[in-house]
C-alpha cells in the first residue's frame, strides 16, 4: 500500500495598501516619540514599535518615513527652544549684547544641557525603533542615520538660533574671562556644553571653514580672539607697573592656567592655539623690553636671580628657539663686568667692600703684582657665578655655555697683560697657594685657571711667561707640589697638545738628571777636601727660558774658594760629556753664607751675586768701606744686577750692608760699610733681590718681550708656510693666507700682512716662487 505524497504551495504575501498602512503605523509611531518625548517610554511597547517600523520600510514608505521622524523631531525642539531656552537667552541679553556670568547665564547653560542631554537619550530611543530603517535605507540613501539626523536637527533649530548662538559663545567667553580674572565658575557645566558643540558636527548655517565640529567652527574662534585682547591689554596695563621678575612669574603662571584649562574643560585641541596667543601678546611683543628694563636680564644676573633667569630662558624659548635676545644680553652683562675688572686694574686701584650692607668702598694703591693676581681672582669669581647660572637657570644648555666662553674670550683680549697675569696666577698659587689644601681644591684651582687659559687667543705669550715662571720656582725650589706642577702641564697638554708642552716637560727632566748628576759629584767628592759645598743645576738650553739660558757667559769674577769649586765640578762634568759647553749663570743662583756680627751670627740665604759682593768685604778692615766702583771693578758684576743686589743687602728690610749717603737709590758714587751692628730674631735669614717684589713687566720689558715674540712668530709663521707647500707644491694667496692662520690660531694669530711678509721672505730665500703668468699662486721649490 502506497502512502500519498502532499504537494505544498507557497504563497505571495498578502498585498498591503500602503497609504492606510502608513497612516496607520505612522499615528502609532508618532504618538510613541511624542510619549518618548514626555518621558513616558514605559508605557510603549519596544516590539510593537519595531514591528510597524519595520513594515513601513518593507512596503517601501523608508524615505516617508525618514522625513516624517524628521519633521516631528525639529517640531519638537522648536517648541523645547521657544519655550525652555530662548525666554532665558532673551534675558542673558543686555545693552551691548554682552552676556553675564552668574544667575541667569548658568541656567541659560543648564537649560540648554538639560535639553541637550533630553535630547540624546530620546534619539536614542527613537533610533532604536528606527534600527531597521537605519540598516535598509540610511545606507543606500547616503543620509545620516536617525541619532545622528536628530544630532544635526538639534544644531540646525536650537545652536544655529540666532539669540541663543550670541547668548551661548558670549556666556562661555565671559565665564572663561571671570575665572582668569580670579572668579570661581562652574567648569562641569562648561565642559558639558563644550563636549556638546564638540560632538555636533558643523554644516549646516554654521560654516564649517574646515573646522570638524561646532565647537572649532564657532566658539574656538572667538574663545582664541578674546584671549588675545585679554592678554594684550594685562599686558599693557601691568608691565609698567611689575619688574621683570613679577611680569616673568605672572606669564608663567597664566601659560599653566591656560594648559590646567585644557585638561579639565576646554578641548586639548585649543591648547597649543591659546597658549600660542599668551606667547605672542606677552612674550614675544614685550621681550625686548623685558630683557632692557631695569630689572631685566642685566638685574637678574647682577644680583643672581637663578630661579628668575631660568623662568625667562624658558619662557623666552617659547617664541625664540635659539634665545638670541637672551644670549645677546647675557653677553653684553659679561663683557661690561669683564671691562670693569680690566679697568680697575687699568687705574692701578682695587676695591674693598665696607661693611655688609653699605655700597660704598674704598680705593688704595696696591703694587702691580697684587693688582695682577686681583685681576685673575676677580675673573675666576665672575667665572665661577656665570658657571652657576650657566647650570642653575640655563640647564648646562651647550650654546649658552659658547655665548659666555665668547665673552669672556672677548673682554681678556682686551687686557694686553691678561696672559702674563694668568701665568702670575698660577705661578703665585704653586708657590703658596695650594698650602693646606686637598687635592680636590687643588684640581679645582687648576681647573678654573685651564679655563682662563683657554680663553687667552694669544697663547704663545703666555707660553713665554709660564716658562719663565716655571723656571724661576724649579731652580729656587719654590714649587709646592710637583703633582700640582704637573697636573697643570697635563692640563695644558690636553688642551694644546704634545708641542706646547714639551720644553716644559724637558725642564722637569733636567731638574731629574742634574740632581743625579749632582749626586755622582759628591761620590765623586767624598775622599777630597772641600772648603765649601756647591749644588750647581745643569740646564739644557733648548729647554729653558732666554732669562734662564742665556746665549753667553754672565762677567763675574768669583771668590777663588768658589772659582776652585767652580772649576771643579766643570772638569767632572765636561770628563764625562764630551763636547758639551757650560755657561754658567749665576742670576738666577743662591747662596747660604754664614756671617758674624757684633752681637750674634746669622746664616744668610743671598743670591749668587750678593754672596760675591757680601764675600768682598772679607778683605776690608773693620769700619772700612768699598765704593761702588771698587765693587763693579773686584766682581766685574754687570750694571743693573749690581744695582739691584746692593739694593737688596743695603736698602731694604735686612741691611747687611750700610751705604753713604743714606736713601733707598744706590748710585754709582755710593760708598758701602759692613753693617757690624745688624741684629734680627731669627738665626736664618732669607734677604730677597729687590727686582723679586714686583714681577709684572713694566712697559719697556713688555715692548721687549713683544719683540723678541714676534721674531719667534715670523719663524713659526715661515715654518707653517713651508710646511702647507711642500704638501700642496702649488697654491694660491688667499687659500695659503687662511691655511697658515688656521694652523697658528691655536697658539696666535698671524695678521694677513704679517704672512704676505713671510711669504716675500722664503721667495728670496729660494723656497717658494711666483708661477708665471699668476703672481697670485705660489709654487714650492724643493
């Protein structure tokens, strides 16, 4: 038995009329929104509503509908406006059409949050019934879907209202000014319209000028126009009135303001833009004037206002990335403060502070020597306080640190003593300077003079000084450290390299083989009689100074106890140095020398020339004389170092001698005693050379020493010539003029006539030529 099979039918749906339905649906569906509207959402049926929206798409009444939700949407708003917002915003109005910041101006704000915030909650339920009409015809319609229609409804009927746009931007402009003024003022109300404009696109009757949002479009714009004539006019009211430090502070506490603003309520979009305006209408317009007033950058850096310095670096570096201002002030205070120092030491005075708070000081001639170490201390101290402002207000910054090397570089060239007063420096404090100090303090006194040394554009002339100074401490023995002497010939050695300081080294390294060649002698000594014990030093002269090593034999005739030492240790040496000569130089040597008075003995530590002279009047009787003639004829001494050592043995603190007639000048026509009657406390006595108590150069060995400088700089320059051609062989005149300068700028700088000069010099003496046809290049003749 088969079992039938059942045959099925689908059936077309059943036809709706659309009009009635649409009536139908859309009367069911408007009174939900108006219900939604009244906040009677509870009572509606979610899938009733659904049901005949979706329907209503279906039989294709998708864009009816669309604008049918629309219009009832704007009817809606248009009555919440006439009716809620625009009766308060009518009254926010006043003459001027400015509006006020407290009652009715915040509950102009509510108002319209409260609307704002109704609004999206009721969208967002209508576009829940809507969610089918979004998905099916929104898309293809290429319109907004019903939230974001309802959004732009809202901006086009209630924001683009004329009344209640004036009404908004005036309020929040006004709200923002009250709360710079000092005002308290409700910023989650603020935030909410702001987040509100925000969230609106712009369009509509709002131009958008490329803005995204209403809140770009409409209130930054005016928001930034009113901060900039806030701005401008506190400026212009209190900049007069503040000093710069106050004006600084006040600018920096409003860029703060401005940011905190745009962390709690404004956008962090506008927070570059306003802080922007507070950098145009109150730095960059009165800069200038802030840096020249009188308690400007100038006041700052006079009275070490590090905190103020370093607010204005910052500030500045708002609208001037290199701080150019800034640096050109900075520079000038250096170099005014540098110049004040050189002309103290100009006038020959120095300045003693009185009292702790009194301005007033007192001046007093002090010698060239104290006057010379005053002059370095002043510009390490002004050093020192530009190091710590350099650190403490300008960050270490590496172009702040060029600014103020420049200057000082700038104001010790224009001290013509500057290198020989650093060399005195540095001299003075590795004689007695470092007593007692640690070898931290010592590095740091080293290190601040290296620097002073750095600044110096002529090194070669302090070069000159340093050596006659080292020289004069190794030979008399008065350095205090060798560690310290060193440790400053490494630092120079770093800076200028294995050149500068190699005869410095070789003055060391003599000072080692003469003490063990000394000590050979004395071996050498032991078995024979010796009437008297001499340590001489034995100099290379390459290595010392011109003072030192002199070219030719100093005229003394020594005592023969001293000649027969003398002769002595000659033959020893010359035994075992072939070919060697020594020139002895006995102005720079010492002498210990006993001497018996009426009332007690004294050792005497004189120089080689006074031990000469004092051993002179061995020979005279008791109350007898020698006239200074008689000396110069047994001694052969020369002229001036006899002058000075009979100045140091009869006119100065201790007077061995006695001369006729009395005063402190000794002339030719003096006549000199034995003092018998001298006495002192102590038993050893040190009687200094007279010329040691001012060392700085007076103007006619400084023109001396200039000019034996400038033959040694033709030589280096001429040096410097040939060497660049005989590795180019050809070369024109400018480019052989800055190679020569660039390779001496560390040690000085050669004037272009001074290598043209040079350059006529090695063309006659046939190392250089013209080439023919170009007087202007030079070729090397090998």
């Amino acid at each position: 038995m088969s079992a039938s099979r059942l045959k099925g039918k689908i059936k077309p749906p059943r036809k709706i009329n659309g009009a009635n339905n649409f009536d139908e649906a859309w009367e069911l569906l408007s009174s939900a929104i108006h219900e939604v509207h009244r906040r009677n959402a509870s009572v509606l049926s979610y899938e009733q509503l659904y049901r005949n929206a979706y329907n209503l798409v279906l039989s294709k009444n998708a864009e009816r509908l669309y604008n049918s939700v629309k219009e009832l949407v704007k009817k809606h708003l248009q009555d919440v406006t006439e009716t809620h917002i625009l009766p308060i915003a009518t009254g926010l109005t006043g003459a001027g059409g400015q509006a006020g910041v407290e009652g009715q101006g915040l509950r102009f704000l509510k108002s319209l949050k409260d609307s704002w915030e109704d609004h999206t909650l009721c969208m967002g339920m209508v576009g829940d019934i809507m969610l089918y009409l979004d998905r099916v015809y929104t898309k293809t319609a290429n319109v907004p879907q019903i939230y974001d229609a309802g959004c732009h409804i809202f901006r086009d009927v209630v924001i683009q209202n004329k009344q209640v746009h004036s009404s908004l931007i005036s309020t929040i402009v006004n709200l923002i000014r009250a709360e710079r003024d000092g005002d308290f003022i409700d910023r989650s109300l603020v935030k909410s319209i702001i987040d509100m404009l925000g969230t609106l696109e712009a369009g509509g009757a709002i131009p958008a000028n490329g803005a995204g949002n209403v809140y770009e479009s409409c209130l930054e714009p005016e928001v930034l126009e009113k901060t900039r004539t806030y701005y401008i006019n506190e400026a212009r009211t209190l900049l007069p009135t503040y000093s710069a430090p106050q004006y600084l502070t006040l600018v920096d506490r409003r860029l703060r303001e401005e940011n905190e603003r745009c962390t709690t309520y404004i956008p962090a979009s506008s927070a570059s833009k306003l802080t922007r305006v507070v950098d145009e209408t109150m730095i960059e317009a009165h800069m200038k004037a802030v840096i020249e007033v009188g308690t400007g950058i100038s006041w700052m850096l006079e009275h070490d206002k590090i905190e103020d310095l370093g607010r204005a670096w910052r500030l500045f570096q708002r609208v001037d990335t290199d701080v150019n201002a800034l640096k050109a002030a900075v520079s000038e205070h250096v170099i005014a403060a540098g110049k004040e120092i050189n002309n103290a030491v100009a006038a020959g005075v120095t300045s003693v502070e009185e009292g702790a708070e009194g301005d007033s000081t007192v001046k007093e001639k002090v010698s060239a020597t104290s006057l010379a170490l005053k002059w370095v201390e002043d510009v390490v101290r002004l050093k020192g306080k530009y190091d710590t402002i350099w650190q403490g207000a300008f960050g270490s910054e590496d172009t702040m640190e060029k600014t103020i090397s420049q200057s000082f570089e700038h104001f010790i060239a224009l001290h013509p003593q500057a290198p020989e007063y650093i060399s005195l420096f540095i001299d003075d404090n590795l004689k007695r300077g470092l007593k007692g100090k640690t070898e931290t303090e010592v590095e740091t006194v080293l290190n601040r003079t290296i620097t002073l040394f750095r600044y110096l554009k002529d090194k070669d002339v302090f070069e000159k000084y340093y050596k006659g100074h080292l020289a004069k401490r190794l030979l008399w023995g008065r350095t205090v450290s060798d560690d310290a002497e060193r440790g400053m010939i490494a630092k120079m050695k770093m800076e200028m390299g294995y050149n500068f300081t190699n005869k410095l080294e070789g003055m060391f390294k003599d000072m080692k083989l003469s003490a063990e060649v000394v000590d050979e002698y004395k071996k050498h000594m032991e078995e024979q009689e010796r009437a008297i014990e001499m340590t001489p030093q034995i100099l290379t002269s390459t290595h010392w100074p011109p003072v030192v090593a002199r070219e030719t034999q100093d005229t003394c005739i020594y005592p023969p106890e001293v000649e027969k030492a003398r002769l002595s240790f000659q033959a020893f040496y010359l035994s075992r140095h072939n070919g060697r000569k020594l020139v002895w130089c006995p102005h720079l040597g010492t002498a210990d020398i006993r001497a018996v008075f009426a009332n007690k003995r004294h050792e005497l530590n004189v120089s080689t020339y006074a031990m000469v002279i004092l051993l002179q009047f061995n020979n005279v009787p008791q109350g007898g004389s020698l006239s200074f003639q008689d000396i110069q004829q047994a001694t052969s001494i020369s002229t001036g170092e006899l002058v000075r050592n009979l100045q140091s043995l009869a006119c100065a603190k201790y007077k061995i001698l006695t001369k006729e007639p009395k005063g402190r000048n000794v002339s030719p026509t003096d006549c000199f005693f034995f003092n018998e009657s001298f006495s002192a406390p102590m038993t050893r006595i040190k009687v200094p050379t007279i010329a040691a108590s001012n060392k700085v150069e007076n103007d006619a060995e400084r023109r001396e020493t200039m000019k034996k400088l400038d033959d040694e700089r033709k030589h280096e320059v001429e040096a410097a010539v040939v060497r660049i051609m005989k590795s180019r062989k050809t070369m024109d005149h400018n480019n052989l003029v800055a190679e020569v300068t660039k390779q001496l700028s560390t040690r000085f700088s050669p004037s272009p006539n001074m290598i043209k000069q040079r350059i006529e010099g090695l063309i006659e003496r046939d190392y250089l030529e013209r080439k023919e046809g170009d007087h202007r290049v030079y070729n090397y003749l090998a």
